[in-house]
C-alpha cells in the first residue's frame, strides 16, 4: 500500500519526483518517531522505557526511506530488481 501511496502522490503533475521523495522521507520519520515515542509509551507506560519495543510501524517507517531511495533508481533497475527479489527467495 505505501508503493501504490508513492505512485498515486507522484502521478500528480504538479509533484516532482523531489517532492514524492521528500514526502516519504518526512512520513517516514514520522512514523519512526511515532513508535519510538508514543508507541513505547503505550506499552510501557514508562518514559523513557526501560525496553524499547521496535514493532509494525518502525518497519513500515523504514520500508519508506527505502521506497524514497528506490525512487531515483531508472525503471529497468527496478524491473531487474523486483524480479530478483521475487524470483530468487
């Protein structure tokens, strides 16, 4: 879902592939904060916690700067690199 987000937010005419990129990486952090914060805090009730819990949304923020990342890369790369990943598990 947060490719097909990427896409649709980039489709757009007046956003460059600068803006798309920028987009994700602040969402990205965001996220990040989000659970390293108020996440933690709701599951330990502890600040700052003596465990730190790194779940779901730390690893959907993280897919996001690879997405950012990724965005740059010439559309073959991307074929070529789809198809190694599905391909080659």
């Amino acid at each position: 879902m947060t490719g097909l987000l990427a896409y649709l937010y980039g489709s757009k005419k007046t956003y460059s592939q600068l803006a798309t990129s920028q987009f994700l990486f602040k969402r990205c952090l965001f996220l990040i904060i989000l659970e390293l914060t108020l996440i933690n805090f709701a599951w330990t009730f502890q600040l700052p916690p003596a465990k730190v819990f790194l779940q779901v949304i730390w690893a959907i923020g993280f897919s996001m700067i690879a997405l950012a990342i990724l965005l740059w890369l010439p559309r073959w790369l991307l074929v070529v690199l789809d198809c190694f990943i599905d391909c080659g598990s």
